[in-house]
C-alpha cells in the first residue's frame, strides 16, 4: 500500500484544523463573473454591477439574489446556456492569486507534519456551480456558496441557495458542528458540547476580505478562532488594518498565497499554536 492509500486512514485520527475561504477577493482578484461570464454577455463589469446595484436599491432587495436574477436574465438573452456545466466552464476562467493552486498540499503536509488534519471549506456570496470549475475545487471538504434550482432538462431557473454575510455565520455553525448538507435545520439547532464537536472554533482560521465577510470573521475570532484579512493591492492594506482596530480580525497580509509569504508564516504560526492548544489540553484531561 502507498503513502496516499494509508494517509486518510492515519489522518482520521488527527484533530481537524479547517481554514475557511471566502473566494472573491480572497482566492481570485475579482469577482467570479468577471472572468468570461460578463464579457460573453456582452457588457463590462461596471454595468453589470450598477444595474445589480440599482435593481437592488429600487426594490430594496437582497444583492446576492439580484446578481443571481441578472445572471440568468443576461444569459438567456445572450444564448447562453444555463446548465450547470455552462457554468461551471465559465469558472474554469476564473484567475486565482499566487501561489493558490499548490497551497493547499503545502499547508495540508505542514498540518500532518505538526500531527494535524488540515480541512479546506468555502464560505463564499458567489456561486457554487462556478467555483466546482475551477482547478482548486477538488480540494475543499465543503462549498458553502450561492446556487441554482435546476429543471428537468438541467436547466438553472431559479435560486437554491443565497448566500449573504448572515448567512456566512450559519455556514460556520454547520462546519463547526460537522454538517454538510445546506437544506438541514435539525442538525443545526441541536445542542452539542462545544468539546464534543468536529471543528471547535478555536481550530478555525477564516480567510475573507470585504464587508461580507465582517460578521464570520468577528465571530470566528471571538470564539477563539483566527481571522486574517486579505488584501490585493498594498495601497488597500488600510481597510484591512482598520478591522484590525476594530478588533474585528486577528492579522492582514497581501493575497499572496506562494511558499514562504507573508501569509504562509502566519497561518504556519497559527497552526503551530492550533497543535501545542490542543496537546495542552489532551495533558489537563488525563
């Protein structure tokens, strides 16, 4: 048997450290739509966000479910097919910030090298059938993200899941708690020791870097956990520094995921205090 067929078996037995993303902004350096989907509609991504914006302001309504709306009326309009797999081409388009396409093995054989199970999750406003064609899909346990009904032809025709900074909170409570499915609100609701669940948040790194993202890394942070800001430009690095003021995040670092950033060394840190934590811990129940 190979070192990849014993690992997951091993690994089973390790606590799990899960680094949760945001992806616009924080994994790409646009918006997803931006990448292929407007450009093929025929419009440049300042119209298409004013119209969603005024959408939005004159019927007072949610955002993530104006763009989805415009998403679909504009590709109907242009042809374009709204399958899943339409989509899903579209997200293969999608540029990704450096160093992101081998991240996540670097920092998965970090996290085993400490004695940790690494788990990758997305907590994203965009859609989910965009993100499942990009290359980095594969290595989430969980796409917690904005997507469609679809018909029995496999059609999208309707919203399934809109996903806004309320409802980024709930999606930590699911990864804390262990639950994959979307649709559950048993589960969820449940009480469960804090101790006795998967993914305490105290094992919880939370990546983001808009306004979305407030409230689930605020909440992550005040619950023991970590939350580092990211931004693109270093002309920006004030906005993240701010949430650092405001006690909202723990630490801000250029999005740059290549081996020996800045970003690499501070999670590499929080990881090593996620391990010595949970060591102490292990001491005090014995």
């Amino acid at each position: 048997m190979t070192d990849n067929q014993e690992s997951p078996t091993l690994e089973n037995t390790l606590p799990i450290a899960a680094l949760v993303y945001d992806f616009d902004g924080t994994l790409s350096p646009g918006n997803m739509q931006e990448f292929g989907f407007i450009q093929a509609i025929g419009r440049n991504k300042e119209e298409f966000w004013r119209k969603n914006h005024e959408l939005a302001q004159q019927n007072d309504a949610n955002n993530i479910l104006c763009y989805m709306y415009n998403m679909l009326q504009a590709a109907r309009a242009s042809g374009i097919s709204l399958r899943r797999e339409s989509f899903q081409r579209f997200g293969a388009m999608v540029d990704l910030f450096p160093g992101v396409t081998d991240w996540f093995w670097r920092i998965n054989a970090y996290g085993r090298s400490l004695g940790l199970q690494v788990k990758h999750y997305i907590n994203s406003s965009g859609l989910k059938e965009m993100i499942e064609g990009t290359p980095i899909a594969n290595e989430f346990e969980d796409i917690f993200a904005s997507s469609y009904l679809y018909d029995v032809d496999g059609i999208a025709y309707w919203p399934a899941v809109a996903v806004d900074y309320t409802a980024k909170t709930q999606f930590l409570f699911k990864i804390n708690k262990g639950i994959h499915e979307v649709s559950d609100n048993t589960k969820i609701n449940r009480f469960v020791p804090e101790e006795e669940r998967p993914v305490p948040f105290r094992r919880m790194i939370y990546f983001g870097d808009g306004e979305t993202d407030i409230p689930s890394m605020k909440m992550t942070k005040t619950n023991g956990g970590h939350a580092i800001a990211v931004y693109r430009d270093p002309n920006h690095r004030d906005t993240s520094l701010r949430l650092i003021h405001e006690g909202r995040v723990n630490f801000t670092c250029l999005a740059d995921y290549s081996e020996h950033s800045e970003l690499e060394n501070v999670v590499q840190h929080i990881l090593r205090k996620i391990k010595a934590e949970w060591d102490v811990r292990q001491l005090q129940n014995h």
